[in-house]
C-alpha cells in the first residue's frame, strides 16, 4: 500500500481504512459514511500585521466523523496544512480516538502559515480571527479544539478567550490551555 504520486495524504490514509473495512467486511454504505469527512469549512483569515499592510491566510476545520460524540482534534499552523493535509489529520484523529475508546470522533484545523515569520502579536490577531471564523463550528459539546504542529498553550488561551468573548466563559471550548486558566 504504497501512494502512488497522484495520491493525496487523504488517499493514502483511505488505503489503510478500505484494507481494515475489507477485513471487517463493512457494507458499501458504512464504508462511504466512514471513508468521507461529515463537514469542511475553507476560510480566509486576514490579518492586520504589524507593518499596517492586511495578509490573508487560507485556513480550514475538518471534522470527520462524530458518531462517537464531539469532534476533537488540533489546531496546526504549517505552510503545508492545507485541506487535504487537514482532511487526512481529521480522519486519523476519528481512528485514534476510536481505537482507544475514548467518546470523541476526529477533527482537525490548520492555517498555512509559517508561524516562525509572525510576530507575538500578528500570531495573536491571527488566532483570533481564525476563532471567530470558526467559532459557529465549535463549542464544547460540539468540536473541541487542541494544540498541534505551530501552536501551543497560549494560542489556545486565545481561542478560549475569543470565544468567551462571544458565548460566555466557556474554559471546556479547548484543551491543551495554561494550567492557570484551567489546563492540566
């Protein structure tokens, strides 16, 4: 099962599943439902940086599948986190959870961006806005957001805080925070 050069990441990740639903001889359509992500959102993230000029980055959220309870999954920024990168990462995080038994299915979100050219600021106005682009998507009970590849405990105290700007103090939007907002 090797990708062949016009293979995407996501391709090469449903090998893996199509070899296991062959041997547990799933359905056509449990295969499909499985195979597919149940949501995909493009946005444009435009950020003021610090030289007065606007930069908009293309960002996505995945959420895969949820049959097991809320999506979970990270929050990458990487020149190279496009949709399908973020698409494969999805349904990896849906195989992940299931296979520990843990009552979430899988998600994931990036922004291509290198975020070593940002500064503290810029990364901050960034973050925000990326939450408020997908603020409608998440919620506790709905997708939770986490660290990943480029991001870290106070990106996510800043999607917390910027979703509490919009819906309450909700500490349970994300996890990997700072232990003094509620992280572990």
């Amino acid at each position: 099962m090797l990708k062949t050069p016009e293979q995407s990441i996501f391709d090469e990740v449903n090998l893996f599943f199509d070899d296991s639903a062959d041997r547990l001889d799933l359905n056509d359509g449990l295969r499909e439902m499985l195979r597919r992500p149940w949501r995909e959102l493009l946005v444009q993230v435009p950020v003021r940086m610090d030289d007065g000029q606007v930069q908009v980055f293309s960002a996505s959220r995945v959420q895969h599948n949820a049959a097991r309870g809320p999506y979970k999954g990270g929050v990458r920024y990487h020149p190279e986190a496009d949709l399908e990168e973020v698409r494969a990462l999805a349904s990896l995080m849906t195989w992940k959870t299931a296979l520990v038994d843990l009552p979430y299915g899988g998600a994931k979100g990036g922004i291509q961006v290198d975020p070593g050219q940002l500064s503290t600021s810029e990364f901050n106005r960034m973050t925000r806005r990326y939450t408020q682009n997908i603020e409608h998507l998440i919620g506790p009970k709905r997708d939770i957001p986490a660290p990943d590849m480029g991001t870290n405990a106070q990106t996510m105290a800043w999607m917390m805080d910027t979703y509490g700007q919009l819906h309450g103090h909700t500490p349970a939007i994300v996890t990997g925070k700072p232990v003094e907002m509620g992280g572990s």
